[in-house]
C-alpha cells in the first residue's frame, strides 16, 4: 500500500473538503511497458530531487495496457494518480468522467501556444474545436521510417536503379519513389526484400499503417465534426491509397502478415529489408550497435509526400492526464506545472523522450540531437489521427475487419473494403446518435 501523508491539520480538512491529499508524499503514474516509460522514470527521479515527492512510474505490457486502465477507471479506484493514454482514449476518459479537466490549466499556462499544434489537438483537446482539454502532451510520436544507407549508397545499385527508373536512388520524396524502391529491392532469392509495413490487426497498427498512405494521398477518414464518413473513407484518394499499401505488402518478408513494431524493427536489425515503418519511439534502439548489427548504415526519413503533395503521417504518441478518482489531484497538478516547464521538457528530450514542446523541437539543438530528430521534427507539425470518440474501439475493430482481409488475403477490391467500411462507421455513428 502506498504511503499517503497529511502533514497538518489545515492540510487534512482541505483534503477531506476537496477530496484530494494535498501533500500526498507519493504519486504513481501509469503507462505501458516501453523504453520512454523508463525515460520518464529516470525524469522524475529529478522530480523528487527537487521536491521530495516520489513519483513512481508503473507500467503494463501494452497488450494489457487499455484493458487494466479502463478496469481501474470504471472501478472508480485510485491507485493511479496520473495516466499517459492513448490519443484515441480522450473521448471515452473524458465523457466516462475519468480525467480532471485541465482546461483552466491550459488557459493559465498557454499550453496551445506552448505545444505543438497537432500534439495539443489530438493528445489533449476533446471534443475537437471544444476548447475543452483533458491531458498535457507528453510523448509525441508518430510513424517514420529507417532504411539502409548502405543498400541505397552502393555504386552499383545507383547505377542499376538511374538505369530502371530513370532518376536517382534517394530518400524517397514520395509514396511513387517509396514503391519503385521497394520494388527494387526486392529479391527474395537473395533474402532480401523491399519494405516491411504494419499488418497486425490485433489493435491499431494495420489502421496506422494504412492512414500514413491515405492521409498523403490526400484522403480523410470523415469529417470529424459532423461524423459524415461517406466519400471520405472510401473516396477515390482513399482506395488509391490502400491499393499502394497492398502493393507494398506484395513486397515484404516472408511471413509478414501480422507484423507491428517490434517485428518492424528487426527487419532492419536482420538485414532484411531496404526500408521499415515504425513509430520514432522505437528508433533509439536502431542506433545501439548492441541491438543493431546495421547501426553504422541506418538512416531515417519522413513519410513521404503523396500524389498531390499532401505530406501526412499517423499520429502516435500520448498526453498525460490526471485521473479524477486520485486522491493526490492537487500535487497531480504541481507535477504537471513542472513537467511543462521549458528546462523539464529540454531533459525530457535528452533523455529519450519525445517531447511535444514547440521551442525545444524546433531547436537547432534538438534536431541534430540523432540522426532521427530531424524527421521527428518535420512530423510532428504533419500529423493526423484516428477517430478520438468513445466508440473508437467499435470503429478500429471494423476497420481492421474490413482492411485485413483485402491486405493480406487479397480478398476483394480496396473500393469494396472501403465502401463496406463507410457503411459500418455510418450505422455505429447512428447507432450512437451523432447522426441521422
């Protein structure tokens, strides 16, 4: 059991007035097993230097990471004071009464300016254009990509790529040049191929894999204020996009039909691909030579720009919130006044996080930090989400349902997955009242 501590008398009937331990000596935050999970730990042991609160940082595997917070929230218990969720959490947290609401906080500390402003619009702000938010930006993230510079700098493939496309071998600008590469590369006879991608539908990487094509191509999931998803989801952009993702898939490694990060990941560490998808988060791991045989010959890029030039990519990432059955809301609240800080945010990027802090990413310092940092930077202001209502789960579920079997097992058309797809996101917005 944790220690909870009132140090006097006044501080005591404020906390039964108020509801919360004002001068809680112990906090606990929440959040899934991952390496920026120990970065933030290693954070707020800064924390409790300066201020003698411990904050503890428990995490879960991510698998389990939504279920065991949505149990303890719909439980009404208390033994998470503050949580870093998921984007896609803020409509369900919200109107099932599970986070404080930080607008006044926001207001107060001009976070809107502060932040970057994709990181505020989907990490913190709900319903969208309410002006109402529910978390503080915490760890930016989205979908890049690493690739071999080896492969792409050798003479010979140089010479032999000019010759077969007629321009040169590069970081690919757009989804045209990431295809031709990819086919290129791809030679299975050799035991190489040309791209890993995300598959796995067991959550949302499928879905996120797929949106880093469609939103470049130009392409939306709805209109995120009146729900209308018809001629959105399934427009021509929308199934141009997903054909090109299916054609990518035609291009991987053997056996990669439910594929996410970690397997994303060892494409690269294994040799096996010329270029892989995958959160920034997971990218560190690509320079340590312990882990990655090819660290010396790994580089990164942004995704690349569709066919109009619409540069988009999925948004990853979390913000962290207070969770209203806490009884320590108040210290919650100074933590968060010190998390925001411009020197805090500044360690919090030295250490491995990634900060969501507008002045420390476009810092000169902060992009040429890694070899990463440059892309994160670009990304970060080209970002866009999933739906962040409450019945998110419902939607990916269909989502993944209908994308799936056109992806991997070739069934049917990308205009008849999507076309099923508007249908079933149409009848849950009904179903649910936001629309007719």
């Amino acid at each position: 059991m944790r220690n909870k501590m009132i140090s006097i008398a006044g501080g005591l009937a404020l906390a039964l007035a108020s509801g919360t331990s004002a001068y809680a000596q112990e906090l606990t935050i929440f959040w899934a097993e991952w390496d920026p999970a120990n970065y933030l730990q290693e954070l707020v042991n800064e924390y409790e230097a300066e201020t003698g609160v411990t904050v503890t940082v428990e995490t879960t595997p991510w698998q389990d990471f939504q279920t065991k917070a949505f149990t303890e929230f719909n439980a009404r218990g208390s033994a998470y004071d503050m949580i870093v969720g998921d984007s896609q959490w803020l409509g369900a947290a919200s109107e099932g009464g599970h986070y404080v609401d930080l607008t006044d906080f926001f207001t107060k500390h001009n976070l809107g300016e502060v932040m970057a402003p994709a990181t505020v619009k989907y990490y913190a702000e709900y319903p969208g254009n309410s002006g109402k938010y529910w978390a503080v930006p915490a760890e930016g993230d989205a979908v890049g990509w690493s690739y071999r510079k080896d492969w792409f700098e050798d003479p010979a493939e140089m010479a032999a790529f000019k010759e077969k496309y007629g321009y040169d071998l590069a970081v690919p600008t757009d989804w045209k040049q990431l295809t031709d590469i990819a086919e290129f590369f791809h030679r299975p006879d050799e035991n190489r191929y040309g791209i890993a991608i995300y598959t796995d539908n067991s959550y949302d990487g499928l879905v996120m894999g797929v949106e880093n094509a469609l939103f470049s191509y130009g392409a939306e999931l709805g209109n995120m204020e009146t729900y209308e998803v018809q001629g959105y989801v399934n427009s021509d952009k929308a199934v141009a996009a997903l054909e090109n993702y299916k054609k990518l898939y035609g291009l991987t490694p053997p056996g990669w039909a439910k594929t996410f990060f970690v397997e994303n990941n060892q494409a690269i560490t294994e040799g096996l691909a010329a270029m892989s998808m995958n959160y920034f988060a997971f990218f560190p791991a690509l320079l340590n030579e312990a882990s990655n045989p090819n660290a010396a010959n790994t580089g990164f890029f942004a995704n690349p720009a569709g066919p109009d030039g619409d540069q988009f990519a999925a948004l990853g990432g979390q913000g962290i919130s207070i969770v209203s059955y806490s009884e320590n809301q108040e210290e919650s609240m100074k933590f968060l006044e010190w998390f925001i800080k411009d020197e805090t945010q500044k360690r919090w990027a030295e250490l491995g996080g990634y900060t969501a802090s507008a002045a420390v990413l476009q810092s000169e310092e902060f992009r040429k930090a890694t070899p990463y940092n440059e892309a994160f930077y670009q990304t970060m202001f080209k970002v866009k989400d999933f739906w962040a209502v409450p019945e998110y789960a419902e939607l990916l579920n269909a989502a993944n349902q209908r994308i799936y079997p056109y992806i991997v097992g070739g069934e049917g058309t990308a205009k008849e997955a999507l076309d099923a797809l508007a249908n079933d996101w149409e009848a849950t917005f009904k179903k649910y009242g936001r629309t007719k």
